[in-house]
C-alpha cells in the first residue's frame, strides 16, 4: 500500500507542477488462466487448484519529461503450471518505477530494465510466458557525455517474485562511437567496455567472496556489406552451487567469448556467430545457480540457433550449457559451438524464382561441451579452449518459402537434429544421444475480406527416444479479427502412441485480444528468443485476454 500512495503523490505532484501542461495514461492488461482436468491418457492428475492464472496490470502515465508506472500482478490461487512454485497464491504490486527523461539525461528510480551490450554481461527484462522478470530495483542513470559517448550506470536488487534477491547488483557501461570520434568515414566502429558486480553477504564465511565482479569488452565495425563484432567477458573467482547447496568453499573464475560475423546485401545474407562459455552462469543470489525457473539471472544467454516454430520442431530444442559441475554424477565445464544462417532470393522471374520469387534459408548450428579434465576428489578442472567435447547439439534445417499466386503460398521445412538427452531433460550430461529427421510443408490460401486457410503436415523420424510423430493444423480467419485452428501431434511409435491434440481460436477487436484453447500439453522445453523452461505435460483448457490503452 506504501507503494501506491508513493507513485500517487508523485503523480499528483507532476500535476501541479505542470498544471499548465496535460499528461495521458498508457498500459494494458493480459490475463492467463488455465483450467486443469485429469487425464490418464498422459497419467497427468489434475492438482487440488485446478484453475490456476497469472494477471497483469500495467499502468504508466506521462507528463513533459516525465513518466511513472506501475505493474500489478496476481498468481491466484496458484500460478499456471511450470512457473516458480514463489509465484503461488501471490499478488500485490510487483514494479513501480519514476523516470525523467531529456535529450542528454536519463534517470530512472525504482524497478527498471537494462541491457549492457549484447546482454551477456547483464540484461534485464521481462517475459511472462517464460514466467521471467529479473527487473532491478533501485537507480537506473545515462547520460550522453558526448554525442559519441554514452555512459549507463545501474546500481539496485533484482527481483525474485514479490521480494527481492539476497545481492546487490552494481555496473557501468560505455558506448563509444570510434568512428565519429576519430572522424572516420569509410568505417563505422563502436566499442563498448562493462563492469557488472554482485554484492551478498557471505555469512562469515571468509572462503566465500562478498563481490563478484565481471568485466567485458566490446568492438563491432561495419564496412559496406560486411560486419563484425566481439564481446569477451571475464568473472572473478566465486564458489558454484547445486540445487541450492554450495558445492564447496573452493574459487573458479568464468570467462565468455562470443565473435559474430556476417555480409549482407539485397537478396543475400550470411551470417556466422562462435560463443564459448566457460563457469559463465551469474546470478544474483549464489545460491540460484541450477534453478530451472529462469529466477535471479543476471545476464542473458539464449540457445544461438535457429528458432523453430512448428509443432515437431520445438521437440528437440537447445537449452544452454554455461555451468560447471564437478561431481560423481555429473561433469561439465561450459559449451562451444555455434551458428551459420545462409539467405538467399531467387529473383522474380527467374528459373526457381518464378512469378513472385523464391526464399531460401538454411542454418547449420553445433554445440559441445567443453574438452576438460577433472578431478573430482580435489574439485579441480582444466578445460581446454576447444578440444573435442562431447557433442550436446547439432542442427541442419533449410527452409523454401514461395508465393504461387497472389493467393496461394507455401513453406517447405527440412530439419536433421542430434541432442543429448541431458538437454532435453535436465539432467546429467552424455548418458544418450537422439537422432530424428523432421519434414514440414505449410500452405495457405487466402480470401476476400480478410479470410484466410492454412494447413501444415508434419513428419518426424527418430529410432531413438520415442520414436515417430506426425503432427497437422489446419486454421481457418474469418476475417482479420476472427480466426480458428484445431491440431494434433501424434507419437504413434511411442510406448502408448499419444495424441497431443488441441482446438481453439482467437478474436481480435481494436486494441483488444481474446483467445482460447482446449487440448494436451506435450512435457519438455518452451523456448522463446533461445530461453526455455521446463513444462509438465497437462491438459486443460486455457485462455488469454489482452487489452492495450
């Protein structure tokens, strides 16, 4: 309650102070409930709180150079299935924040989201379907020194549900435009330094670091159609921890290194992105390190490939490997690998281009453990900057998209993927490997008026784990507003030759969303922008409603 009389007196006081001027209101609602049912097809028994939601109530307001906002949640009585057990039965005002904002200038005090780079070293932000919020509460400064200088600097605690976590998080970073500053043309060269520190009591255990700090730096140019970059980050020494537990008083440092580099020009594209990992998980609290709910993460690591979005393709996804382990049960020091992306146009007209011209893409990504020795007894390692590790993850898709007509068009997907089983599951590395070919065609046909009529065949291949799938949709738009699908992903070579099906819809009216669905979750990873999270499998109804102002 503290909370909103703040953010009101300091509206109000806006208000006076410009009565002159008129501020307006801006934000929105989403709400995101399911209703859970028992099913024994899939053995899933639905919990005592069947209905479960998460709510959201967003509302900023801006006068001149000001803005104020305020986010009211609810996880009543529970939250939906897979989220932080620390949302259930939760609900108040989460983030609150005041921000002033000029050409040269800009503060914000409260709850805020940060980037610093590429978001290696630090990034917060939100994003509820992976039911992650890692805003910092505290102050939030930038300031443009120059017009080729820009400093940020950061200095609060994060958020953990309702509360906030045990560290203090601190850091500072620089933008510097080279080329502007040295009044070079032909090249266009930025650079970018960070410092990020956690600040936690150590309990009076004087093995265990009280600051942990991270420093990196950056460099990316461009040159016409090429371009470039490299972010290479070091960690202090700190203790590594295990499902709340310190694994031991003994110190390991972490180091990241990520080196992007792509030539681009109209109908043409390549990419290319390395990254290596080593003991590079950073939390806020020591203590979070292997939670599986994205909860008190510093920095942003997302899996670096190709992000899928079809039914049997979101199957075998990578989840990151940054962390070290030394146990009897598990080792791991980090990852290696990356990432090529090759686009290409085929020209109206052309042979394969045809009448409307024809899309290519195809990606190629590889990631590997890192090659380490360990002694387990002595908890100690030496990993080797990339030797031959144990393969985690590798992927070829390639993908042809072609318009036949102005009203028919069509997706063609090819995918051969290779995972361990420890990705896919969450648990210990290198027990199992999986192999499955994936095949998707996509068409659709569109109307008058905004109708529209869309199907997708799927085909999955494997020998291993559970087998075979095939999977269609078929979605029919009424109109821009109205739409309606049914699909079903069936493992008919699994042990009880499941149907994962589901039916449901979505309207649409100004700035207003509702949409609707019934059906069974598959269990495994949801990923979204390369983050993921665990999901049981479930069945139920769902529904999601949301209102933009």
């Amino acid at each position: 309650m503290k909370k909103l009389f703040f953010l009101a007196f300091i509206l109000c006081n806006y208000s006076i102070i410009n009565a002159q001027e008129t501020g307006y209101f801006y934000g929105g609602l989403e709400s995101n409930s399911q209703w859970l049912q028992t099913d024994e097809g899939i053995n899933f028994l639905a919990p005592d709180d069947q209905f479960r939601a998460n709510n959201y109530v967003l509302l900023n307001y801006r006068l001149d150079k000001f803005t104020a906002g305020v986010q009211f949640e609810s996880y009543l009585p529970s939250a939906l299935i897979g989220y932080d057990p620390n949302f259930d039965n939760q609900n108040g005002i989460a983030t609150y924040y005041v921000n002033y904002r000029d050409k040269n200038l800009d503060i914000t005090g409260g709850y805020f989201y940060e980037q610093f780079g590429s978001g290696l070293i630090l990034r917060s932000w939100e994003d509820r379907q992976l039911g992650l919020n890692n805003a910092l509460k505290g102050l939030n400064i930038k300031v443009n020194l120059t017009e080729n200088i820009q400093v940020k600097a950061v200095f609060g605690k994060q958020r953990y549900g309702f509360e906030e976590s045990e560290g203090t998080i601190q850091g500072i970073d620089t933008d510097i435009n080279l080329s502007r500053a040295l009044n070079i043309e032909k090249v266009d060269i930025q650079m970018g330094l960070s410092y990020v520190g956690r600040n936690q009591d150590n309990n009076g255990v004087e093995a265990i670091p009280t600051n942990v700090g991270a420093y990196g730096g950056r460099l990316d140019f461009i040159i016409g159609d090429f371009y470039a970059g490299a972010e290479a980050i070091l960690k202090d020494p700190d203790v590594i921890a295990n499902e709340g537990q310190i694994a031991s008083n003994k110190l390991y440092d972490g180091t990241a290194l990520q080196v992007n580099a792509g030539y681009t020009k109209k109908g043409l594209g390549l990419n290319a992105t390395f990254r290596r990992l080593e003991n590079f998980s950073f939390f806020s609290d020591r203590l979070a390190e292997g939670n599986i709910f994205n909860q008190q993460v510093v920095n942003y690591v997302p899996g670096l490939t190709k992000q899928q979005d079809y039914l049997l393709t979101n199957i075998y996804v990578y989840n990151p490997q940054p962390r070290l382990i030394i146990e009897t049960f598990d080792q791991r020091a980090g990852e290696v690998g990356g990432q090529i992306d090759f686009f290409y146009t085929f020209k109206k007209g052309s042979a394969l281009g045809g009448k409307y011209g024809t899309k290519l893409a195809a990606n190629f990504s590889y990631w590997g453990g890192l090659d380490a020795d360990y002694d387990i007894e002595n908890r100690w390692y030496k990993a080797k900057f990339i030797g031959t590790g144990h393969q985690l993850y590798r992927d070829f898709n390639i993908e042809v998209k072609k318009k036949f007509t102005k009203k028919w068009s069509s997706v063609f997907t090819y995918q051969n993927v290779t995972i361990d089983k420890g990705v896919v599951e969450g648990g210990p590395l290198g027990n199992k490997t999986f192999n499955a070919h994936i095949a998707v065609a996509e068409a659709t046909r569109r109307f008058n008026d905004g109708k529209a009529v869309r199907f997708v065949a799927q085909h999955l291949w494997s020998e291993d784990d559970r087998k075979n799938w095939v999977a269609s949709v078929l979605e029919y738009n009424f109109s821009t507003s109205l739409g309606v699908y049914v699909a079903d992903n069936w493992n008919y070579e699994g042990l009880n030759e499941i149907h994962y099906y589901s039916v449901g819809g979505s309207y649409t009216k100004g700035n207003t969303r509702l949409g609707i669905n019934y059906g069974r979750q598959r269990g495994g990873l949801i990923c979204i922008g390369g983050v993921c999270r665990f999901v049981p499998e479930n069945t139920g109804l769902s529904a999601n409603l949301t209102v933009s102002f």
